[in-house]
C-alpha cells in the first residue's frame, strides 16, 4: 500500500513583518521617484546642469577647486558625466567663461543703455563692468585667465570678442567695421589698452583688498564705486574729447 505523500504547507509570515516589507518596498519607492525628480537626467539638460553646477564650485571654491570630479559631485551624477559632455577640465571650463562673457556683455549693454548722453553711457558701462566683477569674482577671473581657456572655440571666442567691442565703446572707440577682429588706427587702440588697463586694474584692485587703505582715509560715503567713477570722470572723459 502506497503511503500519500503530505504536501508541505507555506509558513505564514507574520503580520509585523509583511507591514515591515511593505513598508520599505514603499520608501525605495519614494527614494528613486525623488532622486528622480532631483536628478538633472530626468529634466533633460544634464549639459546645462553641469554648468551650473561648475559655476556654484567655482564661486565657493576658486578656480583651484574646480575640477570634473567636484561638479559630478555637485550635480548629484556619476563622474564620468562632466567628461562625456565637454572631453576634459578645460572644455568645461572654456564653455563656462563663453558664459561668463556673454553675461558680462548683456550687463554692461543694459547699464549703457540708461544713459542719456555718451559719456553717461561709458561711465554706466564702466559701473557695471565693476559690479559684475564683485558680484561674481570666481567667473570674472576666469574669463582672464587665457591659459586655462581654449579660445578656438567658437562659442568662447564670439562671447569673448562681443564683451571686448562693448568695452571699446566705454571711450568710443567708434570703428565702421568689427572692432573686436578688424585693423585699429594706433589712437583707437591707445584709447582702449588705455581704458581697459584702468578698469580691469581697478577691479582686481578691489577683488583682491588692496585698496582698503586708500578707501579708509577717504570720507565715511566714499565706497569703490565713488571712487571708480571718480577716477573714470577724468580718464574716459578726456578719452571721449579727442577726436578717433
């Protein structure tokens, strides 16, 4: 006589402990749709992303802590992210500061916009030139610093000759063609090394705190900005008197 085999029956799993599974299966859940709400890949721009992420490292840490590692790190992706986008350090870079000038540019248009006659105008450039300095000094100083930049590229290169032809109507610098590619006369060029020596001189001045002394011995009102335009009431004006 053949014994019937018992069919084993499943063990219950306790209450408490399917609420436990159910409950982290529902918190991985909520993880992935959050880090999926946050994640820049999910939006579309992770181009975009990183470049903002490069300009938050850049701002908090210098040029010195800008690397392709701590911008992956900031905008929450893995580290290879930075490279397949922009190929190495000075791609990422090089992209930022075409940021940075096309910025730097469309800041001083609007300011030269305000004024009413063309010396108004220069000196309202020349303020704004200064404030973006200060307000940004991370990006100002990259924009200058041609060694970690590859300026072949176009969209660098076109930023960069835009900002350099709005610094050139600070002295009117008037010229029929593009006055950042074109041939200049010797006074057309004068005017600008001239101007622009002053202002880039006078804001890394200020960025770097070398004029606390002169500004301390001033009185109580007088701050960078009143003596900037001071110092520009004399230069740019006598610049704008004499014929191009």
């Amino acid at each position: 006589m053949t014994k019937q085999t018992k069919t084993a029956k499943p063990r219950a799993v306790p209450q408490d402990r399917r609420k436990k599974v159910a409950g982290n299966s529902q918190a991985k859940g909520v993880a992935k749709k959050t880090a999926g709400a946050e994640s820049p890949y999910h939006h579309g721009d992770l181009h975009g992303a990183l470049l903002k992420a490069a300009e938050i490292v850049l701002e908090r840490d210098g040029l010195s802590g800008l690397t392709l590692r701590a911008v992956a790190r900031e905008a929450g992706v893995s580290h290879a992210a930075p490279t397949h986008h922009f190929g190495d350090l000075t791609g990422l870079v090089s992209e930022l500061a075409a940021i940075g000038f096309r910025n730097f540019n469309a800041t001083m248009t609007a300011a030269g916009a305000s004024g009413t006659t063309p010396l108004e105008s220069a000196l309202a450039r020349a303020k704004a030139y200064l404030a973006y300095a200060r307000a940004q000094p991370g990006m100002y100083q990259l924009m200058f610093r041609t060694e970690r930049l590859d300026m072949t590229r176009p969209n660098l290169r076109e930023a960069a000759n835009a900002s350099f032809a709005g610094l050139a109507s600070v002295v009117g610098a008037n010229h029929p063609g593009n006055v950042a590619t074109d041939a200049l006369t010797i006074e057309q060029a004068a005017q600008i090394a001239r101007t622009w020596s002053l202002v880039h001189g006078f804001t890394m001045l200020t960025l770097d705190g070398r004029l606390t002394d002169i500004l301390r011995r001033l009185p109580d009102d007088t701050d960078a900005e009143k003596l900037f335009v001071e110092m520009l009431k004399i230069t740019v004006a006598r610049a704008m008197e004499k014929p191009n």
